[in-house]
C-alpha cells in the first residue's frame, strides 16, 4: 500500500512521533510511504520525499516536523483541488492521512466526501480545541513550556514586587491558560470562555497584597475579547487562507488595566511560538505513536473518510464529517474546578 502523509497548520511538537508511526506501521505491512512538503501545498505542487524506516527512526524525539507546514488551503480555488487530485491520481496513492488541526482535516473531509479520495485525519494542535478527542498531541508539552516559563516569571514578579501578565495561545479556547494557571498558582486566569471581570481580578490582585502577598500572576488566552475593543485583539488585520486573524496584544492590554486600577507596577510576556517549539513531551511522543500506528492501521483496513482519536486512555476513531468544523472550548467542569483557586 502507497500512503501519502502530510502535516498542516500550526506546527506542534510529536509531529514527528505521528510520521515515525505511520511510516513505521506501513511499512510493516510491506507499504511505502510518501511525505507531501508543507501540509497542503507540497500535495497541490506534488512535491514529496519518500519515507523510510532508517530515515524516520531517530525523530521522535525531534520538535516540529520534517515535512514542513503551511496554511495552504486548496479548497481556495478549484484549480488547486484539481492539481490535489491530480497528484493523487500521477504518484498512485492508495491513502492520504492528514496531521493537523481543524482547517487541515476539513480539507480531508471535503476531498473524501467530495471526491472520494481515501483521507484519513489525525487530530493535532497545542490548543486542544479539536472536537471528538479528549487530549491533542501538542498541548502537554505547550503547558509545561508555558509552566516552566510561569515558574520562571515568579521569581522576578517576587523580587520586583510586581504583577507579571503572561500571555498565551490558544486561539479562541482557554486550555491552555486553564492548566498551565492550575499548574502554576496563578493568582488570576482570563479564557475566552469567559467575559473577563477586570474590577474582580483587580480588586483580588489588591486584597492578596494588603494580605501581604506582594506579587501575582495573571495569565490570559490570547482569544480573550474586551467589550471596549470590539472584539478580538490582533496584532494586524492580515487573515490566512482560512478566514483566521493573527491574534496577539491583549496581554498587554490587560497589564495596562491592572497597573492603571491598581497601582501595581505590571509587566508582561508574551510567550508565542515558545509554545509551539522545542522537543516533546513523553506523554506528547506516546500518543502521537499510537496515533500514527492506528492511522495507517485504518488505511490498511480501507476505513477512510474517519479521523483516530483518543478516548479516555483508547484510541479510537469517529467519522471525518463529525469531527471538524466545531470547537471544542474549554469545558465548564475545568474552569469550575481551577474557579477554586482564583477567587
Ligand atoms: O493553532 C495553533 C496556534 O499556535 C494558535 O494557538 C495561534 O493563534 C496560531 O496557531 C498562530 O498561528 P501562526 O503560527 O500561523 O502565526
């Protein structure tokens, strides 16, 4: 069997766990594997590189992705879907399985529904917002880069007497910022799940003060919406080629609010793409394994048009069509129980 594979969106680390299993799963079963360059782009262009057992064996433990990535989305125009089948149809490919977030397994949804081309999706993101799977790969190792970072920011916050806002991603769901403010003591938390209560989280920052704590810790999503700014903060008005804004800046927003009604001298950080990069996690590298191996396990049962995904400690998989086009926010059961700690 000839699998094709492709990484899509942002880049997140275990990518390389997924390919390694994949290869590794098909060629067990005596398949060849292709690697398509730069998600989307690289099956529109036809560019690819085959891949091997040897060549893949020592990259898991390796951030980011071999194949490259890109918000490439041929669905833009019909020229790019035709040169998608086309590629398809000139290497001969018996099944495509795309790694990636919503956008990138909407398009193995439209192909498989709509052409009949063999997808199968993996689920893959540090925001952990894809509907039909309890945990994505990515979104361990983003919390413990942003927990470390957080760790780190006490310190100086503690030293200077200050507030420190840090500023996560995430897009328009909290997870990230719920686990990593669990996880890190933070004193306040502002998701896009909830209408943020500057007055409340100022007035808290305050009273833990007079109570002689005289630091604090504010980590807010970067989906988080302020009724004066109208919506979400971007940082530019350029969109990608699946309607997203770049968000970015309403850390410093926020910081601005708390040193204006508190008095408190507020810094704040941004951590960014830190999120994104770097080696990892165990747990990261275990579950993009069995991702990958199920995967290419379905392609040679000739289950397509589905999507793996983990449920509970299983991995299972869910039809293509149900599982994109709806986010999975942060769940009430979440901020209820991290509610505890910052009141
Ligand atoms: O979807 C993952 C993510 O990191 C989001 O949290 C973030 O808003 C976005 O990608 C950033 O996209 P880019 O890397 O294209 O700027």
């Amino acid at each position: 069997m000839k699998i094709g594979t492709l990484t899509g969106g942002g880049d997140c680390p275990g990518l390389n766990a997924v390919i390694r299993a994949v290869v590794r799963t098909n060629a067990n079963r005596g398949g060849t594997t292709l690697g398509f360059l730069e998600g989307w782009r690289g099956v529109i262009s036809g560019e690819h590189i085959e891949l091997t057992v040897e060549a893949t064996d020592d990259i898991i433990s390796r951030g980011g992705t071999i194949l490259g990535s890109s918000r490439t989305n041929p669905f833009k125009d019909d020229e790019s879907v035709a040169r998608v089948l086309a590629t398809i149809e000139s290497v001969e490919l018996d099944a495509l399985i795309a790694i990636g977030g919503d956008d990138t397994l909407g398009v193995a949804h439209q192909l498989n529904a709509q052409h009949g081309v063999p997808t199968i999706g993996i689920p893959k993101t540090i925001d952990n917002d894809l509907s039909s799977t309890d945990v994505t790969f990515g979104f361990d190792t983003s919390i413990n880069v942003v927990m470390e970072a957080v760790d780190r920011l006490r310190t100086t916050a503690e030293s200077h007497r200050r507030v420190m806002v840090i500023e996560t991603m995430g897009r328009h769901a909290g997870w990230i910022t719920c686990f990593a403010g669990v996880s890190t003591a933070a004193d306040y938390i502002l998701v896009p799940e909830e209408a943020p209560d500057i007055d409340r989280m100022c007035n808290l920052l305050k009273e833990r003060r007079e109570a002689g704590k005289m630091y604090g810790i504010v980590i807010v999503s970067e989906g988080v919406t302020l009724p004066e700014a109208n919506g979400f903060i971007t940082r530019d008005t350029e969109i990608d080629e699946f309607g997203h804004v770049k968000l970015g800046g309403i850390g410093d927003i926020i910081a601005e609010l708390i040193e204006t009604r508190t008095g408190i001298e507020t810094r704040v950080v941004t951590l960014g793409h830190l999120q994104r990069g770097g080696a990892p996690s165990a747990y990261d590298r275990v579950l993009g394994t069995r991702l990958g191996v199920h995967a290419a396990r379905l392609a040679h049962d000739g289950q397509f048009g589905q999507m793996v995904s983990l449920r509970g400690t299983r991995i299972t998989s869910v039809m293509l069509a149900d599982a994109v086009g709806e986010l999975r926010v942060l769940e009430a059961e979440f901020m209820d129980e991290a509610g505890e700690f910052f009141t």
